[in-house]
C-alpha cells in the first residue's frame, strides 16, 4: 500500500480520458492489453493515423500493487469487468460533436472482486475492515457514475 494513502484515499480517481475528450479536439482512448488485445491494437492504429493529438490511456498492473506476472492479465480483465476500467475510443473527427465507442460490455463483477485482488486493498481491509467497506462503498459509487456517463455518452 503507498505510504501517502494507508488509510485508503477517499477521492475519487481523476479521469483523464474525459478531461482530454472535453477539449473536443483530441484523440482519447483506454485501453487495457490483458483484458482485449484487440481493442488495445485498433485503439493504437487510429492513435497513430489520427491527423491532431493523441492520447491512449493504458491499464498497467503493478507489482507494488501485490499484482505479480502470474496474475496480471486476471487482474487488468477483473479491472474491465468490473466497471473500474472501462474500454472505449474516442474520435473527434468522427462525427460533429465527436465519436465514443464504448468496447466493454456492462460491469458483471462488483468493484471489490476486482480490488480484493491487490494487496494495497487487501492490507487496508485486514487493517480496518470498516473503512475499507466505506472506500469500496464509495469505488463502487464511482464505478457506477463512470459507467453511466460512458454508456449515455456512446449512445448519443
């Protein structure tokens, strides 16, 4: 677990992806190679093809993490499946406002499947059991609110 949030961090995390896609100009995707190699290699190909700014958004499993190699790709498909990391692209030149394609089907696993698989939660949940229910009360929150905004937003 990272010095600076041993007692869990109660913010939500920051989502670059939307902050980029709201300059309406840039290239936006996330992707994560473990979960859909596929989708990693399209997204990449119309990175590079795309005639402004770029930026792909990659999950990468950590070691620090308590995530070794062994389990790194059941981790980044846990990270998918769970709403924590979802998988789109988003293409400003596609249409008048912009294209988002969302890739990943909706979350089929709760948010704590997913985070239980990583020591810095784990170590949290043996620590304070209590605080670590409100945090992963709180990702699932999170996770949900993302999950809507991405799904309303490919269907407009």
């Amino acid at each position: 677990m990272a010095k600076f949030a041993s007692a869990g961090k109660p913010t939500a995390k920051k989502d670059l992806g939307r902050l980029a896609m709201s300059y309406g100009s840039v290239y936006v995707a996330q992707v994560a190679l473990g979960a859909n190699e596929m989708q990693s290699v399209r997204a990449l190909r119309e990175a590079q093809a795309y005639p402004g700014v770029s930026l792909v958004i990659a999950y990468a499993s950590c070691i620090e993490h308590g995530i070794d190699m062994t389990s790194s790709l059941r981790q980044q498909k846990a990270a998918v499946a769970s709403g924590h990391w979802p998988l789109y692209r988003f293409r400003p030149d596609a249409a008048p406002d912009g294209s988002l394609t969302l890739d990943s089907k909706a979350p089929s696993i709760p948010i704590a499947e997913y985070a239980l698989g990583q020591s810095r939660f784990t170590q949290l949940a043996r620590r304070d059991p209590e605080r670590a229910d409100q945090l992963l009360g709180q990702m699932q929150a999170d996770a949900d609110r993302r999950w809507a905004y991405f799904a309303q937003a490919a269907t407009t």
